[in-house]
C-alpha cells in the first residue's frame, strides 16, 4: 500500500497569470481599481526600456541580462492624466509573458520593475528577442518597444526575496551533480509500453527539453517506473540550511494529458549515517540505513502546472522507510527519486511531463 496525499492536502501554486488576448477596452483586467483614459488622454514621454547596474542607468539599450543578479530592467514613460495601464513583455521564441499593470500617470522602476520572470507556463531564453507593448484602458493608443534578452534569469543556488533556489534537474543541464537518470520500467508490465525520456523536446516550460514518462499498468501493481539521482548521495552537505520541514519546498511543473489515476511521486533520501563526502572513493549509499521519504502528486488536471509540497507532507513508505533516524531532516536530503504510478486505480495507462525540478527555502518557487 502506497502513502497517497489527496491534492487538496497539497500545495499547489498557479504561477500562472495567463492573460487572454484583449483590446485596451476590454476588461477586466488583473486587479480592483481601474480608471480608463479620458478622451484629452495623451502620453507626454515615449515608452523607453531601462537597465541599471549598480547605481548605473542605461536608457533604451534595447538589452535585457539577468546572469548576474546586479542588473535590474524597468520601462519609463509619462502620460498627462492618471490611467490603468498593462505592459506585456512576450518572447518571440518562447512565448513566454510578463503582464506588468498598475494605475498611474507614468512607468517608472517602482511600478514596473522585472526581474526576468514570466507570468504565465513558459521560461524567457537566452539570447531571444522580446517585444514589449503598453497599452492604456479606454484608450486606442498603444506602444511597442523590443529587447533582446542576452542572459535568462538564472535559478541555481541563487536567493530571490530571501527564498533559496536549487534545481535538482531542470533537464537542460542546469546541476549535474543530481541529474536524473534513464527511466527504469516495471519490467513486469508486460506489453505496457512503459518508458521515459529525459530529453523530451516535444513540449516544455524552459530550455528545450522536459522529461517524459508514460506507461499502462499491466500487472495491476500501481508500478509504472522511476529514474533517481546519479548515487543518492549527490547533493553536498551544507546546501540545504532549513532544519524545519514547513520551510523547505519541492517545486515542478507537472503537464497532465488527462488520463484518470496519473500519479506523480517525489522520493528523497536522507544521509542519516553522515557519510563522508571527502572519501575517496565516496561511500555508497545504503539504503537499509537511511530514511527514505515519499508525497504522491494527483495529476488532476489537463496542460502545464506549478506545483509546491512542502517537505513536511512527506511520508514514509511501507517499503524501505523508517530506516534511519524515522524524522524529516530536510538539512539531510542528499538523494531524490521521481516515479510514475496508476494510482489510486491501477491498471490504466497513465502519462506526465516534468520539468523545472526545484527545490527551495524559506517559500515556494516564484518565477
């Protein structure tokens, strides 16, 4: 008998804000307080796009760069009334979007200030092309700007907001060190068709690959594979800092196909014999002494979807659990695991996509 959490026990967070297309007189938009243009509304200075470094401010360099942490992009212009305005900041490769809107009668590095995240299921990339549009509500003036993004933001080992990011796997080479493996299929399944692929480039939320895994439950036992870190001892002590499991968070977007029973698992293992990671060789995990921990995610839903567990909805198996010191020691986690499963009714075919595979401290991952 697997440990199951209903998805309403949970976690979950939309981060994505996904704006339909509409005109400038089209509402509702995001948000409470809106004031349209009057007809004498005119903006008095252009939309400009801005970078500073340091206390250094460049105007309309047409350049984004977040690869450093000390760059910071934000847009001005200056209309001659107060207004609802949207800025839409869109990836010509990607697709990806960043709906900027306030109320005001000018942009400036308060009310727009971005930092390189999207709002809606996709990661801006490198090098693409970004075309920025500001429109004003009860108004037909619109205007457009573009950048050309010369370093995404990174996530790896980087503090945002006072919350520490770590990506596990974000199948595009991101860390290494916790690359998730192959996918192993329940050899049982007989003429299941069960597989995975950990460079799945058909559909993703950042760079070009997400990882796949699909199968039918042949055998009825729930089991439809897993892929695990490269030894389960491949994340170094030190990294993780949080001691409480309310604080530590295990992020990824999941994409559903709708199939009934589709069930996700994170699996963690934890080094509770401190095992030496200056040995040499490194010693090999043993899992008969070592607390393993497991959540299962419900894939309930159709398309991309963030999703954040907090540690302490972990639980411990009935298969190979308990073993070391039986608590959630999130400062301990040193190994993960990832499974497919038809549950909570085997026997169907069942399939996910996962990508962005993160873990993060002090909050839930906010891109």
């Amino acid at each position: 008998m697997r440990v199951y959490l209903s998805i309403l026990a949970i976690t979950t967070i939309l981060s994505s804000l996904m704006s339909c297309k509409r005109t400038s007189k089209d509402k509702p938009w995001l948000g409470k307080n809106y004031k349209p243009a009057s007809a004498n509304f005119t903006i008095t200075e252009p939309l400009v796009d801005v970078i500073m470094q340091n206390t250094t401010v460049y105007t309309n360099i047409n350049i984004s760069n977040f690869s450093s942490g000390i760059y910071k992009n934000f847009f001005r212009a200056k209309f001659n009334e107060e207004v609802s305005w949207q800025l839409t900041i869109t990836g010509s490769q990607t697709g990806a979007e960043r709906v900027i809107e306030g109320l005001s009668s000018f942009l400036d590095s308060i009310n727009t200030k971005w930092d390189g995240g999207p709002t809606n299921n996709r990661f801006f990339k490198t090098s693409e092309k970004l075309y920025v549009k500001l429109t004003i509500l009860g108004s037909d003036i619109v205007q457009y700007d573009t950048l050309t993004l010369a370093a995404a933001k990174p996530y790896h080992k980087r503090t945002y907001n006072n919350v520490f990011y770590y990506i596990v796997d974000d199948f595009d080479g991101a860390n290494d060190s916790t690359k998730m493996s192959s996918f192993y299929p329940d050899l049982n399944d007989l003429g299941g068709g069960n597989g995975g692929n950990n460079a799945y480039n058909g559909n993703k939320v950042q760079g070009s690959f997400s990882y796949r895994m699909y199968g039918k439950d042949v055998n009825n036992n729930t089991y439809i594979g897993s892929c695990s870190s490269p030894t389960l001892l491949d994340v170094n002590p030190g990294i993780f800092k949080q001691t409480n499991p309310d604080s530590v968070y295990f992020n990824m977007y999941i994409y559903g196909f709708g199939y009934p029973s589709t069930t996700v698992s994170i699996i963690t293992y934890e080094n509770d014999q401190n095992y030496s990671f200056t040995a040499n060789p490194r010693p090999t995990f043993d899992q008969t002494k070592n607390d393993k921990w497991l959540v299962q995610i419900p894939v309930e839903w159709t398309g991309w979807k963030l999703v954040s567990v907090p540690y302490r909805l972990f639980k411990k198996p009935n298969t190979g659990g308990g073993l070391g010191n039986n608590q959630l020691n999130p400062e301990k986690i040193t190994g993960f695991a990832l499974e497919l499963d038809s549950y909570p009714m085997p026997g169907m075919y069942v399939e996910a996509l996962i990508d962005m595979f993160t873990i993060t401290q002090n909050g839930v991952f906010k891109p």
